[in-house]
C-alpha cells in the first residue's frame, strides 16, 4: 500500500505520541483535555471501517461554526491525502502497517489551544455515516506577568475552549496548608478563572495549578509556572488596590548584599506630580520614624529598627487618595519604585435603596499610566459594561433602572490587555420595605385591641353603676324645705299636676313608673318641675342596646342589663311652671 503525505520534513514520524495531562471521562470517553504542554496526540479511527472513502473533518470551539477537511482516505486506492490549509500542518494521517486491516488515525503533532474543538471520522460513500468522534478541550495557562519582582501582583488564568454545564474550573494550591491564603482571589468570568496573587513570593512560581472538574470529578490539571524575581534593585511595578474595602499595601525594601546607613520612603500624589513628601525615615540601628501625618495611624514598619538592609512598611487600610508613586531610597541610590492605581465604586443614591428604584453605579479611577478597560458584571458572570480609559476619561457608571433582590451583586473589574488586574464588589443594600408593613400591621391591631379593652371597661364601669343606682332606695327628706323632692306613686299623680288627665299607656310588658325630682321655686319665680322614668323590659332576643357614658340632664338613655334578661329604659322629662 503507497501513502502519500505532505508532511513537513521537520516532523519526525515517529514522534512520541501520548495522551499527556489529558483524561477520558467515564460520560464520554472521546472527551480530551489538552493543556499547554502536550507533546502529541492520536485519534484512533475504528476498527474495519469498510469499504468507500472516509474523511476527517474538524470544526473549531471558537464559534465560527464551519467545518473544515483535514484528510482523505480511501480503502480500495490505499492513498490519503493532507488538506492544503497551513493550519493544519501539525495533523498527520496513518494507518498501522504491522496490521493492516483498514484503520485509519489521526495524529496532531504538536497540539495547542486553537485546535480545540469537534473532530469527526465520517464514511461519506455510498452513504453518509460517523465512524468516529472525539471533542478536544483546550485549555490555556497564562501569568501576567510572567516575570513578576518580589512583592508585586501576578494574576493567574486558566481558560477553557469551551465551558459547558457539567465543566468547571478550579484554582488550587499545590500545598494544602496553603488552602486558606488571605492575599489571592479567584473569580470567573466567562470560560476563564482568574487568580489574583498579591504581593508575590518566589515559592508562589511553582504553587498553583488549574484543576478541570466534570460533575465534581478531576478529568484534568495543569500547572502555573511563572518566575518571581528576587532582586529588587532599580526595579519599578504597578500595583491596584481599591479604597473601599479596607485592602492593604505592602511596600517592600530591602537589599540582598550591601548594607546602607540611611533608608527613606517617599510618596507623590498622582493629583501633585512635583511635589515629593517623606513619609518614613530611618538610620542604621535606630528606630523606624513614620513622618508624614497623612499615613501616621495607617502606615507601620515591619520591623522596629533599620538593619541596613530592610525597610519595608505596611499600609492599611489604603484609601482612594493614597494614588501616587512610592519611592524607597538606601543611602544615595534609589532602589525600588511603585505606583498606586486605586479603584474605588459608589453609588447614586447611596444607602439602602428600595427594590424596583432606580441606581447608579460608577467605577472610577485613580489615574491612568497605560491604556486599561474597565467593566461591569453582574452576578451571573456576564459583562453588561465596558470601556477603554486614556488619561482623560477615568470612570464607568452603570445605570440599573430597577434594582431587583437577588440581582444586587455587582463587580467593577479593570483589565490591562486581556488579564484582570482588580476586581471591586459592590452589593446593592436594599430597605426593608416588607418588615416595616409587617411593624405598621402589628402595631395597628394592638392599638385596636387597647381601644377595644377600653371601651368594653368603660362599658362594664358604667353598667355596674347603673344597676347601683336603681337599686338604691329613695333618699327621704325630712322637714318642709323648698328644695325638698317629693315622690309619686305612679303615672297618673304626675299627669295630674301637669293638668293632663290622660290615661297611661299600657302595655304588654311589665312596666314601673316613679318621680325622680322636682324643685319648687318662690312664688312668683317660674317653677321647674324633672320627671324621670324607668321602664324595665324583658328582652326576648337577646340584643344588645349602646350606651352613653356621659351624665346628661336630658335625652334618653339605654343601657343593657345582663341579669334576668332585662332591658331597662330610662327617660328624664322637664316642665316649666311660670
């Protein structure tokens, strides 16, 4: 059998080909990982494939969506044939010549991330059929920078071709008692998850690796190696940091050989380029002196006294203001500098807000030393906002028209390039509208239970005296006075001297009639005369008549007895006598 190829005379044949750092999952075993440094791969076609042509088509991750052929070939002619395209220069087609019993592979040589993506097998004649599939995942490792000084911020990504929902990506040290630093963050953006490492150390070079997890299962790792720089003699670096949630900076100095007699950190404001202010001071073997007053309860030596050698400080908390350029002097030679960019985010209106209201959120920037973009993302991951920033232009506002619970977790991140440099929450805080309703209800039912209590007392009180009162017996007074009151029997004496000979009204009820007062006046002075009357009546149904708590001298009053199921009227009548 002839196999012609066009493979470039710089690929050896007979390269080594291995599945390196790449996992078949137990779901799909033609699911491959590939990481950076994979030295080769093989696809393996089926066995007997048959008869007719076959080809090897690829079609990318990236999203363009078109499928592309890589090689032919052809069972019964014994030739395959290399697509043209100089992409695909690292893909190899062969057959196993010790056996041959018509399966073709598929090798590629020298894998990288672009190759990611749907690779398939299909037998095109005398009718269309897959004979083989595989899915290529590429994932990408990347330092930024590469070579970070001691002391500086390096942000880590591990990107994947393609992220699907079983798939997740995970940031881990390769020390577990490193678990818990306090000085990285991770975050996800899309199909890529950033580790932010502030403030470096060579050990941090060769201590994280991005593990690849289908269903909470390891298919996948791939380690981060980047090379810290210990030397910190005339080196300069850009450190972000945001003023808003109480982050620290760590100003580093120190010399690995020689010994100097004085050290001095200086700042200059990003808003006042010429003018300098030291902030610290020091002498061989004597006391750190914090000078500047601006940082004196924020700024804090990690050692006491200057050796000669180190002079690194802390400060914390940084504020929004505390932009500029740090520079640390030993002796006479300037040593290390360091620029501050600080992010800050607030709000318009600020404090709580009430759910469905409308916010503003804006993103500024200290200053700007290199071209940056800022975005914002929601709690979903999804970029909503975002703009490239020159010197002029240093913020980015979000308007959210109605501000939902639930929805309240925004992010403000800067990138320089393509790699986050800082990363600034911000969570809406929204009012308590439904606890105040709740607050308002409650306190409403018991002031309505109070006023209740304290009509049905008043209610009781003023029954319990009306029934003193009728029972009480009429008060006798004795001589001939003028102010004496005289009782009478019944109905028809007072209708007598009223000069009305009307019968009394009779009715079906039992009823009792008496004279409650009476006044006489001086002869010729008008001569008022009161009646009263009290009628008790049973009352069949049971019902219940208002009562008046007030002590007036006329009108009629009801008032509701509970014993032997009475209804007691009493009417108070007046007539005048000239």
């Amino acid at each position: 059998m002839m196999v012609h190829s066009k493979m470039p005379p710089d690929l050896v044949f007979g390269v080594l080909v291995a599945l390196l750092q790449s996992v078949f999952t137990q779901n799909n075993p033609n699911d491959i990982y590939i990481f950076n440094k994979i030295h080769g791969i093989v696809f393996h076609g089926p066995i007997n494939p048959g008869s007719g042509p076959a080809a090897w088509c690829w079609t990318s991750h990236s999203g363009q969506g078109v499928q592309q052929l890589i090689g032919l070939w052809r069972d019964n002619s014994g030739w395959w044939m290399q697509h043209s395209n100089p992409e695909f220069r690292h893909f190899e087609l062969f057959h196993n010549m010790k056996c041959d019993d018509g399966t073709v592979h598929l090798r590629i040589s020298r894998p990288t991330f672009k190759f990611a993506g749907s690779l398939i097998l299909a037998q095109t004649s005398p009718g269309y059929k897959i004979l083989k599939q595989y899915e290529i995942f590429g994932i990408k490792i990347e330092a930024s920078p590469r070579e970070p000084v001691m002391g500086s911020d390096v942000t880590l990504s591990c990107t994947i071709s393609r992220l699907s929902d079983t798939v997740s990506l995970h940031w881990r040290p390769m020390d577990s008692s490193q678990q818990n630093r306090s000085n990285t963050d991770q975050i996800q953006l899309k199909n890529t998850v950033y580790l932010m490492i502030r403030h470096v150390t060579v050990q941090d070079g060769m201590m994280y690796e991005c593990e690849v997890q289908k269903n909470v299962k390891v298919v996948g790792k791939g380690k981060a190696e980047f090379a810290v720089r210990n030397s910190l003699y005339r080196e300069s670096y850009t450190l972000y940091r945001t003023g808003t949630d109480g982050s620290e900076l760590h100003l580093l100095c120190y010399s690995i050989t020689r010994n100097y007699y004085n050290a001095t950190w200086s700042w200059t404001s990003h808003r006042l380029p010429g003018s300098t202010e030291e902030i610290t001071t020091a002498a061989k073997f004597q006391p750190v002196t914090v000078t500047s007053s601006r940082f004196a309860n924020r700024l804090a030596p990690s050692v006491t006294e200057f050796n000669g050698k180190n002079l690194t400080m802390r400060i914390s908390p940084v504020v929004f203001e505390d932009a500029g350029v740090y520079t640390c002097t030993l002796g006479e030679s300037t040593f290390v500098t360091m620029t501050l960019i600080t992010v800050k985010v607030t709000a318009e209106p600020s404090g709580a807000v009430t759910e469905g209201g409308k916010v503003t959120l804006t993103c500024s920037v200290s200053h700007v030393t290199e071209l940056v973009r800022l975005v914002w993302i929601n709690v979903d991951g999804k970029t909503v906002e975002e703009k490239k920033l020159n010197g002029e232009d240093k913020s980015l506002s979000l308007v959210i028209q109605k501000a939902e619970r639930g929805k309240g977790n925004w992010r403000c991140g800067l990138f320089q390039q393509e790699s986050l440099q800082i990363l600034v929450p911000y969570n809406l805080e929204f009012s308590n509208t439904y606890t105040y309703i709740i607050i308002i209800i409650i306190g409403s039912l018991a002031f309505l239970l109070i006023v209740i209590l304290g009509v049905v007392l008043c209610l009781k009180k003023c029954k319990n005296k009306g029934l003193g009162n009728q029972r009480q017996k009429p008060q006798q007074t004795e001589g001939n006075t003028e102010e004496a009151s005289q009782p009478y029997s019944n109905a028809m004496e007072i209708q007598k001297m009223q000069g009305n000979e009307a019968p009394v009204p009779e009715t079906g009820n039992p009823a009792e009639y008496m004279s409650v007062d009476r006044k006489a006046k001086q002869e010729g002075n008008k001569e008022d005369i009161h009646y009263g009357s009290i009628s008790f009546e049973n009352n069949e149904s049971g019902s219940t008549h208002d009562m008046q708590c007030s002590g007036n001298s006329s009108g009629v009053n009801k008032a509701a007895s509970n014993e032997d199921n009475l209804v007691i009227y009493a009417q108070i009548s007046q007539t005048t006598y000239e």
